[in-house]
C-alpha cells in the first residue's frame, strides 16, 4: 500500500521501469560522462534543431528550405500540442528528485519528465532527415539512441518517458512524410490556378 505523500513517479512507475533506471544510471564512467552528458545537453530548449533549421533554410537549395519549414512546423505541433498535455495530465517528477540513488549529471532542470521532448525531437529529426538524406539515417538513429540512452544515465527520465517520446517523434515524422508532398501537390496546384486565372 502506498504512503500518503509518495511520489507520482512511484505510483505509476512500471515495475521494469526502476530496474532498468537504476542500472543505466549505476554504470557510470568518466569516458561515458564525457560522451553522454554533451550529447543529453544538446537538445536543451531546441537551441541545436533551431540552428539546424536556419542553416537549411537561409543556406539550403530550395527544397532544403522545404525541408526546414515543414520540420520545424512538426517540432512546434509535437511539443506544443502533444509534449505539454501529456505533461500537464501526466505529471512525473524526474527520477533525481524521488530517488536519494540517482546520480544527476549535466543541467538540472526541474519538473515534469513524462514523455521526454529530447527523445521526441531527436527522433522526429532522424525519421524525416534520413528519408531525405539516406546516407544520414543510420548516423542520426545511433545518434536518437544515445540521445534517449542519456537521459536515463543522466537521471532526467525514466525509461518510459524516453519510449513514449521516441515514439511521438517517429510517429509524427512519418506522417509528416506522408503529408509533405501533398501539401506540395495543393500548393503548387494553387499557385498554377492563380496564375492561369491572372493571365485571362
């Protein structure tokens, strides 16, 4: 029976979920540190897919810019109408604020964990990037993993948080592949009626 004034992280917390937390986060190494930590601040308030987008979209080819516009349209609609719900409805203190054993490294952000907006922007960016540009998707999936490896060795998420938001990135990156080129399709169609209807 739960205590009054658990955690909401302990009662809904999957019976895997602390095992699987507590050994990544437990295996610690200096070289790992060195790795994992740069790799768990990257995504911190979007500053690194921000200056990913700019360099498509003002030194790109045109469908570059594209590219750009329509990724970064995916990252705001994810996070703001997918990430933040789920946080307000689910609220999940981080697993270095409810457990004394959690090692905590890098920044040490407060509130809410569940889904991870690392995870999910790490993989929304890898679906759509590597179906553009093939040669970049194993190196941007290894790339998602570590992402999502490090927030559990960095004491920021659970392996849940982690999950759920890998899947929210690849599910909204493959819809936006199916979406994209048929908002292609209408806008190209717009513009050449537009013109025909000028022309009379």
């Amino acid at each position: 029976m739960l205590e009054a004034g658990t955690p909401l992280s302990e009662v809904w917390m999957l019976s895997w979920e602390k095992l699987a937390l507590t050994w990544i986060n437990g295996h610690h190494h200096p070289l790992l540190d060195s790795i994992l930590v740069p790799i768990s601040f990257i995504g911190e308030w979007g500053i690194c897919w921000i200056a990913l987008l700019a360099a498509l979209f003002f030194w790109g080819r045109p469908e570059h810019k594209r590219v750009a516009v329509h990724l970064g349209l995916a990252m705001l609609v994810a996070s703001v109408f997918v990430i933040l719900p789920l946080r307000f409805f689910f609220p999940r203190e981080r697993p270095y604020e409810v457990f004394p054993q959690v090692r905590q490294l890098g920044l040490a952000l407060s509130g809410n964990s569940f889904p991870s907006g690392h995870a999910q922007s790490a993989w929304l960016v890898a679906v759509v990037l590597g179906a553009h540009w093939r040669r970049l998707f194993l190196p941007l999936t290894l790339f998602a993993l570590l992402v999502c490896y490090s927030r559990l060795y960095c004491g920021m998420h659970y392996p849940l948080d982690v999950i759920v938001g890998a899947s929210i990135g690849i599910i909204m990156g493959s819809l936006l592949l199916h979406i994209a080129p048929w908002l292609l399709h209408r806008t190209r169609h717009g513009m050449r009626r537009k013109r025909a209807s000028t022309n009379r």
